[in-house]
C-alpha cells in the first residue's frame, strides 16, 4: 500500500467552485504546492459535485476525494445542500468539508458547523492573503491531519 500523496497514490481534493476566477487561483495556489503529488477535481454546481462524489454518469471514474473544498454560493445546488445531502449519506459522512466562501455572515458560520462542516473559511479580497490561505489549508489537512483511509465503496472506487 502506497501512501497518499505520492506520485502513485496522489490527494485527492475535490473544488466545487462556480467562480472561474477562484477556480484558477486555488489552481494556482495548489500549483506551487510543497506537497509531491495532488489531483483536484473541479465541480461547478452542487449537482455536479454530488455526481462526482457519487460517481455518477460523466463521473463515474472519478477519484474518490480525501477532502472536499466547497464553496457555499452554487447555483443548482448550493453548499448548504451539498453538505447536508453529505452528511446524510454513510458513505460520504467520513469526508472532511472545508468550506470555502465569500460569506462572512455569522448564520453561514453556524448553519456549517451544524451540519458538522470541517471548517469555514471566508476567501479573502487580497490575492497574497488567498494564496496564504489555500497554502494553509493544503499544510494542515494534507500534511500535519490524519485523514480518513478511503472507503471501500465501489461507488467511490477505492
């Protein structure tokens, strides 16, 4: 068995982002990573993401993610949903939820950590901040914290 970040068995992170705009910079922050190997896999709706984490249609041989980088403001689908349909679902409950948001109102804190959210992140304005930030993340979640092996689930192909 390979360990995960490893150009064998890379992370996995799924980034359900609508704005092409954060897409490109958490891409980029990602892009100067310390960390061997990463693979992300980008939604851009609620329903895409619920597609990809369930493997369904155009998804089916997606990786399964080690994390999940979820942005509330969706169309579709929004991130409240997303994470509570998770949460709901034995076989996705296990996922760590970063939400990763342009809210910094107080009932968005709450209603995320309700739904037993990972944590809640407001993205910040300033480019160098952002990129600090996704370095942050990436440091934490995927070099200091043990994350959950991946389930055997062959809807979620491990």
């Amino acid at each position: 068995m390979t360990a995960r970040g490893t150009a064998a068995d890379p992370f996995e992170i799924l980034l359900v982002e609508d704005n092409p705009a954060d897409v490109d910079l958490v891409l980029e922050a990602l892009r100067e990573s310390e960390l061997p190997s990463h693979h992300v896999t980008v939604a851009s709706d609620g329903e895409e993401a619920m597609a990809v984490l369930r493997r369904e249609g155009k998804f089916a041989g997606a990786p399964a993610p080690d994390i999940v980088l979820l942005d509330l403001n969706l169309p579709r689908k929004d991130g409240r949903e997303v994470l509570a349909e998770m949460r709901a679902d034995p076989a996705l409950t296990h996922l760590p939820v970063l939400v990763l948001t342009s809210s910094e109102a107080e009932r968005d804190l709450l209603h995320v950590y309700r739904l037993h959210g990972n944590c809640f992140i407001s993205k910040p304005v300033d480019l160098t901040q952002f990129f600090q930030v996704i370095h942050a993340v990436e440091s934490f979640w995927l070099k200091v914290a043990r994350l959950p092996p991946r389930p055997r689930d062959s809807r979620l192909g491990a």
